[in-house]
C-alpha cells in the first residue's frame, strides 16, 4: 500500500504594503486653498445674493466685505458696487448718524446690538416706506480678537401694517364704546343726560358733601300744560318743545352743572357748589330762557313756561339722603305748579 505524499501549504497572500499619501508641495496646498477658498467665496455670494433677509458684513475698518440683495437695493446700488467700499459711502448721512454708535459699540465691546427699527423708502414703489428691524453681532476670532461686525435686517413692513390696522381697528371700538357708553346715559330726544345718569351724578356729589360739606343744589323742573300742547299741536310738536326747552336749559346752565331730562315733560338739573343764596338767580335765569322761547304752531308761535322746585344742602328743611333732597325739591316744583294754575284761574 502506497504512503500518502505529504501535501505542501498553500502559498501565503502577500499584503499589501501600506501606501504612502503623495507629498503636495507648498505651491500645490496653496493652490488647493486658493480653490477651495473660491468655492466658499461663491457660495456665499450665492447665499447674499439669494438670502430674503438683509445680511451685511463690515470690517472694523467700516469696509463691506458682503452684502446681500436687499440691502444693496435699499442702498440704491449693486452688490458689487458695495464690496471693499465704506459703509458711510454708501448710505445717506442722516441714517449713518443713527447707525455709527451702534457699529462703533458693537467693535469697542463685542455685544449685540438689537431692535433697531427703522421706517425707509421703499425702493421698488417710490412714495412708500417700508419697516426694518436690525441686530448687530461681533465676528470674533479663537483669540476673541473682533473681526467685523455682521448685520441682519428682517422687513417687517407686513407686521406694521398689521399692527397700524389693529390699533386703527382698536380705536373705532374704542370709540363706539364710548359712543355707546354716552347713548347708554342720554336721552335720544332731548340729548340731555337721561334719568339714570342724573342718579347716578346726584349720588356722587352728595357723597362729596357729606366728605367735604360742600352744598349743591338740586332743581326740578316741569312744562306747563304741556299735555294740553300734545293734544292741540300733536306730538310732532310737544317734541318740538321738549326739544327747545332742553337746549335753553343746556345753554343757560354752567358747564360744571348738569341739566337731565329724568321724565316725559320733566327736567332736573344739578348745580354743584351752588347754596341757597346763590341758586334764586339761577332760578330766574332758567325761566326767563325757556319763557322766551316762542313754540311755532300751524296756529302761529306760543309762549312755553316751568314750573320749577329747588332744594338745596345744606338748607332747609334738612335731609338726610340724596333721595330725600330730591323729593323736596320734587314736593316744591308742584307746588309752584299749583299755585300757577290757581293764578291762572283766578285771572279767567
């Protein structure tokens, strides 16, 4: 039987030995850089020039280095234009008086600048303004050293004008707030104060008396045969004489006084820091406007009187309320009432 022939190894891979980086000379480095470089450069020309935000880079030198479109626009020229020329250069010298504390902060501190608003002409519709808001940031260096200043400015022409329309819109509510807040205190025929405005007043002013003992005085007043006017002339014009009745009263009265009409034919007014003395001429004053007053009827123009009561604080008979004041003063104006109606009668 045949021995079997030892069988001889394989044979080993050879490995590959490790290749070493191809040496590049300075010059090719360089050249490398300088491509490099320019890939970058155009890039960030693409972005200033694509960006829809205003991006500006200044040297501590005030030199733009990069500018984007919209500000090169609101400028008035280039991209190209502006690069390795002076900031103050390019814009007018008003806007750099506002902008050069800021610049100058910003290089002397490294701090960022922010919210700088700033309304200027809109370079695509001549006649209009547009909106900026601006920040100022520090470029620095490992070491800390400040390399420039960047600047980024948003349009924010769209936020103002919404703004401008919701504070247009805020002052029409305001307004038909105060419109309705006067209709709610007014009466619609006379625009007199109505009855619960009157009360509301009376009830501040005797508060204040009984704080500071400051009297007022408190008048009533009611036309005559006033219904006898609605059933002869109509409506239209008992309204008519409401009307007139509340204007020679508005009129006649001190603008710190307060005049209401607190029923149908019934008036009452308010006279602060008014006593009893000095409340007769008052008085007399109210009679002689409203009984100058000529009424015009299709039967031709007739006279209008008052009947009028006052009370006043202090006086007598004392009072210990507002409402009660103004029963006494109620109680006197239909007691004048009476008593011309007996003249009247005893006149016929």
């Amino acid at each position: 039987m045949a021995t079997p022939r030892p069988q001889k190894p394989a044979p080993r891979a050879k490995t590959a030995s490790p290749r070493r980086p191809a040496k590049i000379s300075p010059a090719q480095a360089l050249r490398k850089a300088r491509a490099e470089a320019k890939q970058w450069r155009t890039r960030l020309d693409a972005l200033y020039a694509t960006v829809p935000i205003g991006l500006i880079y200044v040297t501590p030198d005030l030199l733009v280095e990069h500018v984007s479109r919209l500000i090169a626009d609101l400028h008035g020229s280039s991209m190209k234009h502006h690069q390795g020329r002076r900031l103050p250069d390019l814009i007018q010298p008003e806007r750099w008086a506002k902008l050069k504390p800021i610049y100058e902060k910003v290089l002397k501190t490294g701090a960022m600048h922010g919210g700088l608003e700033e309304d200027l002409p809109d370079p695509q519709t001549p006649g209009k303004t547009r909106f900026f808001l601006s920040e100022y940031y520090a470029d620095k260096s490992e070491d800390g050293t400040i390399r420039g200043v960047q600047g980024v400015m948003q349009d924010i022409t769209v936020l103002k004008q919404a703004q401008k329309e919701q504070a247009r819109h805020l002052r029409e509510l305001k307004a038909k707030n105060r419109e309705l807040d006067e209709l709610a205190i007014r009466d619609p025929l006379t625009g007199l104060y109505n009855r619960r405005f009157f009360d509301e007043v009376l009830a501040r002013e005797w508060r204040r008396f009984q704080r500071t003992g400051e009297g007022f005085t408190v008048t009533i007043m009611d036309v005559d045969a006033f219904k006898n006017i609605n059933d002869r002339y109509g409506h239209e014009v008992g309204d008519q004489a409401l009307q007139q009745v509340g204007t020679a009263l508005r009129t006649t009265l001190r603008g710190s006084d307060l005049v209401a009409r607190v029923g149908g034919d019934e008036f009452a007014a308010l006279l602060p820091g008014t006593d009893v003395e000095h409340s007769g001429p008052v008085i007399e004053k109210l009679q002689q406007a409203v009984k100058n007053l000529p009424l015009p009827t299709a039967s031709g123009p007739i006279a209008i009187s008052l009947s009028l009561g006052t009370a006043s604080v202090p006086g007598s008979p004392p009072v210990t309320s507002a409402a009660e004041l103004l029963r006494v003063a109620d109680k006197r104006m239909y007691e004048a009432k009476r008593r011309r109606s007996t003249r009247q009668s005893n006149a016929r």
